[in-house]
C-alpha cells in the first residue's frame, strides 16, 4: 500500500522530513506510510490526502494543543493531525512542529493513553429507548450483542440529525440486530 497522493506532496515531505530529523526517532513505513517511532512505538506519521498534507499524532488528543492546530479525523479516538497546504508552512512552523512532536516523544514516554469510551459512554438516542419499551424482545436482542456491536449501532442511530432517519434506521437494523449481527456484518 502506498502513500495517498505521494507525489503531489513530494516537496512537503521532504520538509516535514527535515524538521523532524532533528529528533532520535527511527522512519518506518507502516500502512504505506512513513511513521516515525521510538522503540517500536509510534509517534508520528506523515499523510497526504486530496486537499492538504497532514503530521499524524498517534495520541494527539493527549497534547496540549496550545496554538490549536490539532484537528480530529473522523471518529477516531486519540489520533489528531496538523494540516499543511505548501512546504513554506512547514519551514515557517518548524519550531511549532518539534515542539508538539517533543510533547507528543513525553506522552509516549510517560506511557500515557486516552480512557477508552465503554458503551455507557455513547448516548441512546430517544427513539431507541422508546423501540425498547415497545418491544422487550428487541431490547433483549441488542443487549445480547457485544458491547463492540452495540456502539456501533448507538453510533450509527446518533448520528442521523433527524428523529424519522433515527427511526429509519433502527428499523432497518432491526433483522441484523435479531440475528446478532454488528452494523457493517454481512450475512
């Protein structure tokens, strides 16, 4: 697998490349990207995407983000990244770069790591909660999944901003549910 947009990027590489050779960490290529790890455990990765060229914090949600350059992807958990349009911006911020990835070397260090969420963490949208009283036999049907399965659902019903597309979609999990099924499961 290789780097997305590799060559688009060749030149912000190369100057992201420079600002963290400062540091004592070994570029290993990991998911077809150049990560940067001390002692085998990762620190940084280099990303290139469609619109701009990204310096990938592992634990990123950790940092203290004093300038307020870390920005999350997605639903991941700890992984933030600094977004970066041209190689100037990466020369230009050279010391703002090292001294996040220096705070990013002690987090790792100190062993440290964001609380993993548990399925009580995740909110059950109202229209769930109003499925389970109508029916006993669904409620027991999503409990008996695992936990995994089950915040995968609570995630995927949450995130529809209207209630109908909330219920549409409880609906439609509904035989998934019964058989045991996670939300992306095939048969």
């Amino acid at each position: 697998m290789e780097m997305a947009y590799r060559e688009q990027w060749k030149a912000e590489i190369a100057a992201m490349r420079r600002v963290l050779a400062d540091f004592a960490m070994k570029e290993e290529r990991k998911w077809g990207k150049p990560t940067y790890t001390i002692d085998g455990r990762n620190i940084v990765i280099l990303q290139g995407f469609k619109e701009y060229f990204a310096l990938g914090f592992f634990q990123g949600a950790l940092l203290k983000d004093r300038k307020k350059l870390l920005v999350q992807l997605g639903k991941v958990h700890a992984g933030r990244v600094m977004k970066f349009t041209t190689a100037k911006d990466i020369a230009a911020q050279a010391a703002t770069i090292k001294a996040y990835v220096r705070e990013a070397i002690a987090v790792e260090n100190a062993g440290l790591r964001m609380k993993k969420k548990t399925t009580s963490d995740y909110p059950v949208p109202e229209e769930l909660s109003e499925r389970f009283k109508k029916d006993a036999r669904f409620k027991r049907a999503f409990e008996a999944l695992t936990p995994g399965r089950q915040r995968g659902y609570l995630h995927f019903f949450a995130a529809a901003k209207q209630s109908a597309t909330r219920r549409a979609r409880i609906e439609k999990a509904m035989p998934a549910i019964f058989e045991g099924r996670g939300f992306l499961e095939r048969r």
